[in-house]
C-alpha cells in the first residue's frame, strides 16, 4: 500500500472534527514551507556579496 493510499484509507475513517484538523494540519505546512524558503530567499539576498566573494 502506498503512502497515500493509507493516508487517504485512515482519513475516511476519521471523523469530520478529525479530518479539519488533519486538513488545518497539512494547510499549516504549506505555509511554513513557503515561509521558510522565503526566509532562505531572504538571507540568500542580504548576504549575496558574501557568497560572491566566497565562491571565487
């Protein structure tokens, strides 16, 4: 059985109250994902001189 199926097999078994929060849950780490490659993206920017000096 795939991941995906047992995640979609133990969801439908849940109850409604259950399956908000798993679907609050993976909402959640979309946008942590997004917030940390934003925060990458960020640093990456602010220090660019630096990485350019360390690379040669």
């Amino acid at each position: 059985m795939s991941l995906e199926e047992k995640l979609l097999k133990d969801f439908q078994s849940l109850s409604d109250d259950k399956k908000r929060e798993v679907i609050d849950f993976v909402e959640f780490l979309k946008i942590r994902n997004r917030e940390v490659v934003n925060l990458m993206d960020d640093i990456i920017e602010e220090n660019r001189e630096a990485f350019e000096e360390l690379s040669k």
